[in-house]
C-alpha cells in the first residue's frame, strides 16, 4: 500500500536531531515556557519574516487568541462579522464562533479552491471587522485583492495559515501578509510537531502582548491577571522538535513540489481535474487535491490498486450539525467542491517509484 502520508518515515529522517533535541530537554528539567519555545518563536518569526511569534497549543487556538485578543482591545465585539472562506476546515469558523462572533461564508473560486475576492464586497455589512483568509491546501489566497478591500473598508485581515508554512506570493511569505496569522504544527502539517502545536505570527507589539498574556491565564507576570485568559502554550519538547524540523522544512517543500510538478505534467486522464498553478512558488502542496465526478468510484479503484486516499472534506462546515443554522445556505461552489475532491498521496518521502506508480494507476483510471 502507498500511504497518504508516512509520518513514521517522515520523521525517521530526522531520528538523531531529535533524540538530542528530547533529551537536551529531558536534561533542562525545565519544561514549560523556557528557552526552546523562546528560540523556536525568534525563529519561526524570522522565516515568516514577522516581528512576533507567539507558540500555542494548537492552530485552532491560534486562530481562536488573535480574536479574543482584538476583543479585549476593543476593535471586536459579541455578534461582529467575519469574512471566511465556505470551503475550509472547520477549525477556521470554530475560532470565530467560538468569540461569540459570527461567520460570514463566502463562495471560492473553483479553480484555486481560496475564497473568490469578488464576491467578498457584497457580503460587508456595518457589523463586519475581519476578514480570514484560508491558504486552502497549501495555496496562497488572493491577498493583493483582500487586502485592498480590506484596507478600503477598515477591516482586520487574518490568515488561517495552518496549511501553508513557508507558501509565498512574490517572495513575501504566508503569515506575513496580515494584521495576525494562524499555524498548526499538527504533525500532518508541512511543519509537524510530534503532538500538537501552533503559534500566532504578527507584527503588531500590542496584539502580540495582549496574546502572549491570553495564552498563559491572562498573566505577563506570575499571579498578576490582567486577562480571563486560557492555558494554551507551545511545550518546551515541541518547540525543541520543531526547531529541528523547521531546518528541513524548505528542503522537504521542494520535495513535495517535486511530486507536485510530476502529478501536473504527466496526470493527463480527462476524468481527473487536476488543481490549477498561476506561478508555482507560491504552493507549499500541503495537499494534492483533483476532482472526479465519481468518487467513491475513483478512490475504491486506487485502494485496489493500493494506493491510499483522503478526502479534504467530505462534509462542507454549512452542512454540519454543529452548524444547524446554516445548514439552509445555499452554496453550490462549496457544496460541488465537497463532493468531489480527492487527495492523492504527497509528502517528501514519497519515491519516485511510487510516485510513477501513482500516475500510471490514476491515468488508467476509466472512470
Ligand atoms: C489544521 C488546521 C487548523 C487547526 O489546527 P490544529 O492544530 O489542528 O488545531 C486550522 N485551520 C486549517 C485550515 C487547518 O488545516
């Protein structure tokens, strides 16, 4: 079986750095909010060429600090609006329902899968404050256009970048295009930890203060609160790992490029949709994800083959339970894209045996 993604043999490359990396920090006895996270942060700021960097628990609370941080500066409140993507994980609407705030879904473009800027104007209201851009799968959204309605209508603008470490439009890298962004080190992410992690990125000092306080119980200063805050802080071990991990993390983009480019030139079955490339060092191939009209169809057929699929996703966030009340929308981009995606295998560790495997089975695929 060729699997979607081997993690084992993703982080067996890096074996030895990390064994030191756990026992320099076994060996501290110092576990929590130390020198690790300390470097980890200067570094991650430094390649998404940010000011601040801010670990925490995971991407959801990343995503989930930024608004509760513009709360209690006051530029958000209970019931405003933010702009988001239909199509995205729900991680990204969870973080601003989760404020108290409302989600505003907005359709994307079928051909990048990021949200359609277009339709963005007629979905601003009076009660509208942010918009989240989502770097779906890897891909950079449009931020030129967001950022200019942004800036015309005075709105914040977030990026979800939990998908898109070390992605860039003209040399400028994701995290660094707005007010604040969000990153997951989930180890299926380009940057894995090996458990979870995430980290705020912005070059705002206040919002990085007001965060950084959020995250550790609303404290700057031990037993000082200034803050009803939450305890949600990148650990001393992830951070050591994933400052091994972030050595490779460009080498192991060009890799997945690499397999990328192989799908594109020579995946040429008319069954298949293969994603679109304006100018391709701007994806990171987070996923490689084509449309079929059948899907099950396709995915059994591959599974036969042994060649292992995921589908990102499978139910759209207005379809979900959790969001009866949006369950009426009416969405068709979203919904179409929903019911046909499918994720090929992609990683740095795919050979290119598996990956002329891979092609050959998918070119003979009949639909
Ligand atoms: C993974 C992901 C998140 C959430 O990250 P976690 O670390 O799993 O909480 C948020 N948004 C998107 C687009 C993601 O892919």
């Amino acid at each position: 079986m060729i699997k979607f993604l081997d993690l084992q043999k993703i982080n067996a490359q890096y074996t030895i750095e990390l064994q030191n990396a756990f026992s320099r920090v076994l060996n501290s006895g110092w576990y929590i909010q130390g020198e690790e996270v300390f470097q980890f942060e200067q570094k991650f700021a430094h390649y998404c060429g940010t000011k601040h960097c801010i670990g925490v628990a995971n991407g959801l609370d990343a995503l989930i600090l930024i608004i509760r941080a513009y709360k209690e500066l006051g530029v958000m409140t209970d019931g405003d609006e933010i702009i988001v993507p239909a199509n995205t994980y729900i991680a990204s609407i969870l973080a601003i329902s989760a404020n108290g705030l409302i989600p505003v879904l907005v359709e994307p473009d079928l051909s990048s899968y990021n949200i359609d800027p277009s339709l963005i104007e007629k979905k601003i209201t009076p009660k509208t404050r942010a918009i989240m851009a989502v770097h779906l799968y890897g891909n950079m959204a449009d931020m030129l256009s967001i950022n200019s309605i942004a800036s015309k209508y005075n709105l914040k603008v977030i990026e979800d970048a939990a998908q898109a470490h070390g992605a860039e439009i003209g040399g400028k890298k994701a995290g660094s295009w707005s007010s604040a962004s969000g990153f997951s080190f989930y180890p299926g992410k380009n940057l894995g930890a090996l458990g979870d992690g995430g980290a705020v990125t912005t070059d705002d000092d206040e919002l990085n203060s007001v965060i950084r306080s959020l995250g550790n119980y609303g404290s700057h200063q031990k037993y000082h609160n200034d803050f009803q805050g939450i305890n949600s802080r990148l650990d001393e071990l992830q951070a050591a790992l994933l400052s091994v991990k972030l050595k490779f993390l460009d080498q192991e983009i060009a890799a997945r490029r690499n397999v990328a480019n192989q799908y594109l030139m020579r995946i040429n079955n008319p069954e298949i949709i293969l994603p679109k490339l304006d100018k391709d060092e701007h994806h990171v191939w987070h996923l490689f994800v084509v449309r079929v009209n059948e899907r099950l169809n396709f995915q059994r057929y591959l599974s036969t083959n042994k060649i292992q699929t995921v589908v990102h996703y499978p139910i759209p966030p207005h379809k979900q339970k959790a969001y009866s009340s949006l369950n009426t929308l009416n969405l068709p981009i979203t919904e179409k894209i929903h019911q046909q995606v499918v994720s090929l295998p992609i990683s740095p560790v795919l050979t290119n045996e598996e990956v002329d495997t891979i092609i050959d089975i998918v070119n003979k695929y009949e639909g």
